[in-house]
C-alpha cells in the first residue's frame, strides 16, 4: 500500500500541532500586515517626500526578492551585524514585512480607485483630510478590497511553510521531521498535503462568497438586518 | 444695509495653457440669488470649486463672510488647510452628479457633517437631519443607501446634506442636469423652497424659467468672464450683448 493509515495516524498529532503554529502565524502576521498595510499607503501617499521615498523602496525591495531569501536573510545574516532573533521572532518579522508591502500597494489602489467627487463632497463639507479619509474614502476603498485582502492572507496561509527554513515547528518542518524518521514520504507528505487543503480551501471558499457578496452592493446588509428585525 | 457674503476680486484660472477664468469680480450679497448661465466650457463650475477653494486660483481673492482668503503664488491659499476647512463649512455645494457617500444611509450621509466636522451632540443632529429629510420629502427613505435611491432622491440628500452645515451660502452647479426630464421638477422645488427661506444662493444651470423665475440678478458668462448680468427680465428679455443674445436664442431653439 502506498499510502500507510497507521503512520498517517501516529503522525495525526504532531502535525496537527504543526498545523496549528501555521495558523498562528498566519493569524499574527496576516493582522499585523493588514493594519501595518494601511500606514504603509498612507506613507507612500504622503505628501513629504523623504517618507514617501523611504515607504516606497522598502516596498520596492520586498516586492523585487524572495521571501524565501528575506526569511533566511532575516534569520541566518543579521546575526553577523549583532541583529539575532528568535525564530519566531524572524518568521514572525520577514513574513509581516513581505506581507504588509503587498498590502500596502492593494490599500493604495484601493484609495486611489475612489472617486475625486467623493474627495470633493468631503472637503466640501469641511471635512480635514484625514477625516475624509477616515469617514467617506477608506471606507469605500476597503469594502471593494475585502475580497483581494482575503486572497492575500490565504497566500499568507500557504507561505508560512516556508518559515519551516528559520525551523519554525509549522506543518510543513513538522512534516519533514517525519518523513525523515519513517522514511514514508507518501503517507507523511499526502498528510501535509491535505491538511492544508482542508484549511485553505474553505478558506478560498469564503473569499469568493465575500466577492459575491460585495457585488451585491451597500444594500444588502441592510436587507439581511431586515430580516432580522422582523424575524425578531 | 447690504451685507456680502461672497466677494470676489479679480479671479484669473488656468488649467495649462487654457485661461479659464479672467480677471473674474463680483460679490453675492445675502439673501440674494444668482443664476449663472453660459455655454459649456465658459467656467461656471470652475467659479463655483474656485469659491469652495476645491480648486485653487492663480491670482486674485475669495472673501467668505468678510474672511479673506488669496493665493500665495505658489500653488496654494494664504490661510492654513485647517482655515480653509473651516470656511467651507459656511458654503453649501450641490454637484451635478450628486457625490452622496454610497457607504452611508440616506439620513447618515446628512449627519455626516454635523458629526464630523460641526461635533454636534447625537440628539440635536438627528433631529436636525430629520427635520431636513422631511423638508426635501424623503423622510421614508431615511434608511436607505444612495443606491437605492433615483437620482432626483439622491440630489434631494445631497441638498439635505449641504443644509446640515447651516451653510451662509449655497452653491449649485448644474444640480438637475443629470436627471430625467420628469424628475427635474422635484429637485427645483426644493431648490424653490430655499429661495422662499431667503437662502443665499449661486446656482449654474440650464433651466432659464428657473431662473427667471427665482434670481435676483442673472450672470451671463462666457471665455470665464462676465459678459452680461442684470436682473433676469432684462437679460433674458432685453440683452444688450450681441454673445448673450446668440446664447439664449439657442438655448431656447432647443428647449422650445
Ligand atoms: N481639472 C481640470 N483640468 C484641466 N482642465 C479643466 C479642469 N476643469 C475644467 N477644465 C477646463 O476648464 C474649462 C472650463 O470648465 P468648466 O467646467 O468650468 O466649464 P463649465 O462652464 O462648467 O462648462 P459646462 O457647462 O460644460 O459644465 C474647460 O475648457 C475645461 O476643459
Ligand atoms: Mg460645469
């Protein structure tokens, strides 16, 4: 047989625990990068220049190498210029960084996308612009991103395997350990396989119902408060 | 006693090499009501974004309320951002394309102002909104997004929602000519309802027996200067300009 149950058994529990510091990860690096992501935008729409030029290469060199190279870089160089981290410490920084500056360029197509007459019935009203921006444009630029953002943190989901090279215990260095030991790469590595299968893809599954959902407009959320009322 | 509440002297605007407005004065007493009407590309809403400080002038002087306000030269106004602000809230603007907040429920984009920027307690500005809800006549439509609304609903909000700021000053640019035919109507009634209130008001548009009607003094501008004004029956009845008589004969070729 190829695929071996007792083993895939016995691994059950120390890949679940893998499975869980995924999660984790992606649960603490996925909130950081999404709220980090919006300063980074506003920075890089800033209208002084140095911030802008500094938001905008940290974005620029995320974006032009690998994570895999940014978490060993991280990692297993800042050592040597006295920078030494733990390693979830470096999982946990080299994925929020990579992360946040992708978000940071969604965020910004996102505010950008929205209207100039929005911007003007704001400022019409007196509205400073960081309340306009707060009230009326932000708003409306992150119900249209929702969907993006989601995809971004299943991606985020599936990338933390590679914090398994700063040995971080995650599903995928759990998996390995395994495989290492029994040798039966088939059952241990099926395992793996599925078990982020079994996460990401009601994950995926949920973005698209978010995407549905959003095209339906404002209204609906209103409709299904409706109901509600009424039922009640 | 006559009190101004707009003085403008001595606008000039381009946008590149297109000078938009030229050398541009007038002043808007209170309580009067201005049409402005003038073919397409003459500056109309240019004036009007210019009076709200939406866009900047490169010469010359805004007062609001005896507050003045000139360009600096260099891109920018001579009173802080924060002033600016502050002035804008004593100048209502109505948009052709109405610009509600599609996030906001029909009475939430009415109190947006008051809570945002005047601070007003709950209470007072709710009963505020309301109040101007009924007064537009969308008091049923109080819970509803701008996208559920027609569009003669969503500019009846939007007038609603200048309202709120207690505005010395309304701007109109063009506020009907978005909206179907039959639906101008309800639109210029309540824009009629201000003019009875003694609302101060600026209003650019196409509809001439509005204006007729309503104004006080009518702005015949063209190539962003004033080229004729003058109380509407003698505008529109007895122009002196030979431009505004070719206008208004094709204006009302077309409407007739
Ligand atoms: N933001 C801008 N950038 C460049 N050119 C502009 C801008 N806004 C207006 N213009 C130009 O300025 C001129 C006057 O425009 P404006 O919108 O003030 O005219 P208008 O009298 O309101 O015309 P309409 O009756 O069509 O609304 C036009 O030639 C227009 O193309
Ligand atoms: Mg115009």
């Amino acid at each position: 047989m190829l695929f071996n149950i007792d083993n895939a058994y016995s691994a059950l529990g120390v890949l679940s625990l893998g499975l869980l510091m995924t999660i984790f990860l992606t649960i603490i690096c996925g909130a950081t990068s999404l709220v980090a992501g919006v300063f980074v935008a506003l920075a890089k729409m800033s209208k002084r220049r140095w911030l802008r030029a500094i938001t905008g290469s940290y974005v620029t060199i995320v974006r032009s190498t690998p994570l895999l190279v940014q978490l060993i870089f991280i990692y297993y160089a800042l050592p040597f210029v006295g920078i030494r981290l733990n390693p979830l410490s470096a999982a946990y920084i080299g994925l929020s960084l990579n992360v946040t500056a992708y978000l940071s360029e969604v965020y910004r197509g996102g505010i950008e996308a929205v209207s100039k007459g929005q911007h003007d019935a704001a400022a019409a009203l007196g509205m400073k612009s960081s309340v306009a921006m707060r009230r009326v444009i932000f708003p409306q630029a992150l119900r249209t991103l929702i969907p993006t953002l989601g995809n971004y943190i299943v991606s985020l989901f599936k990338d933390t395997s590679l914090a398994s090279v700063v040995t971080i215990q995650e599903l995928m260095f759990k998996g390995q350990i395994i495989a290492a030991q029994n040798y039966d790469y088939m059952t241990i590595y099926a395992m793996v396989f599925l078990l982020y299968l079994a996460v990401g893809y009601p994950s995926i599954r949920f973005v698209t119902y978010l995407e549905k959902r959003m095209k339906n407009g404002y209204a609906v959320k209103k409709a299904s408060k409706r109901k509600v009322g009424v039922a009640l | 006693m006559s009190t101004p509440i707009i003085e403008i002297k001595n606008l000039t605007k381009s946008f590149g090499s297109n000078l938009v407005l030229e050398d541009f004065s007038t002043t808007i007493q209170k309580g009067e009501v201005v049409g402005i009407i003038g073919p397409s590309g003459s500056g109309k809403s240019t004036l009007l974004r210019c009076i709200n400080f939406l866009e900047i002038a490169d010469s010359g002087s805004i007062s609001i309320a005896g507050e003045e306000v000139k360009v600096d030269g260099k891109g920018g106004h001579s009173v802080p951002a924060l002033k600016i602000a502050q002035l804008r809230t004593k100048v209502g603007m109505v948009f052709q394309q109405f610009n509600l907040f599609p996030h906001l429920t029909a009475i939430e984009n009415i109190i947006a102002g008051p809570k945002y920027v005047l601070k007003e307690d709950q209470k007072e500005r709710e009963q505020k909104a309301r109040n101007l809800l009924e007064m537009v006549g969308l008091s049923e439509k109080m819970d509803h997004f701008p996208e559920e609304l027609s569009g003669g609903q969503q500019q009846r909000v939007a007038i609603a929602r200048a309202l709120a700021m207690n505005p010395e000053v309304m701007l109109f640019d063009e506020a009907t000519s978005a909206l179907d035919p039959e639906i101008v109507g309800e639109v210029l009634g309540v824009m009629r309802k201000l003019v009875d209130d003694g609302m101060t008001m600026l209003v650019v548009t196409h509809e001439m027996g509005f204006v007729r009607q309503v104004a006080d003094r009518v702005i015949f501008m063209d190539e962003g200067k004033i080229v004729e004004e003058g109380p509407p029956s003698q505008l529109f009845d007895n122009p002196k300009h030979p431009r505004t008589k070719d206008f208004l004969s094709a204006i009302l070729s077309h409407t007739e």
